[in-house]
C-alpha cells in the first residue's frame, strides 16, 4: 500500500511539472510575439537571427550563457549568428522580461 501510495504521488507530481512547462513555453512564446522577438527569430527555424532550438544548442551546458545572452538582448550585438545585427531590446523590454525570454529560448 505505501509503494502504491508513493508511485500515485510520483505520477502526481510528474504532472504538475508538465503543466508547468506548458505554461512556461505558452508564457515564454507570448512574451516573445509581445517583445517583437519572433520578427527575427524563430523557434525552429532560422529566419534573420537564429532559431531558438539552435540557440539552445549551442550553449547547452554553458553555465554563464543566460547572462551573456540577457546582456546580449538588452544592448544587442552581433558576429556570433552571421553579420546581421541584433538591435538593443532595452529599455523597451525589461530586464526581468528579457530574463524570461532568455530562460525560454534556452528551454528549446
């Protein structure tokens, strides 16, 4: 009876951490159409900057890739992805949002 006990709590929480990821990536996927990131990216494919699967890739394992990247969005920059430029995103999007976003793209 505990076995059982502890499998269905187990089961119960496996849910609840996958409603949170779905939510996430909802959340995370309007805050990008929101902040006018999906003009040039994309999740899975490349259009003017990378997708965010590719993204993801290449900094996978990088422990001080989120705030590289977080300072990336917020004053821009370019050369990593190719020689088109990647406009500053700061003030018009805050901090904490570009967080989030940065967060979300490294999800994929």
């Amino acid at each position: 009876m505990k076995a059982f006990l502890i499998m269905i709590a187990a089961a119960g929480s496996m849910m609840i951490a996958t409603q949170a990821s779905a939510v996430d990536e909802a959340a995370g996927l309007a805050l990008a159409q929101k902040s006018g990131c999906l003009l040039c990216h994309s999740v899975d494919k490349k259009i003017l900057g990378p997708a965010y699967k590719d993204v993801a890739a290449k900094y996978k394992g990088d422990k001080g890739a989120a705030a590289r990247l977080e300072a990336k969005v917020a004053k821009g920059g370019s050369g990593t992805w190719g020689p088109v430029p990647m406009p500053a995103n700061s003030p018009k999007v805050s901090e904490a949002d570009i967080k989030t976003l940065v967060e979300w793209v490294l999800s994929h």
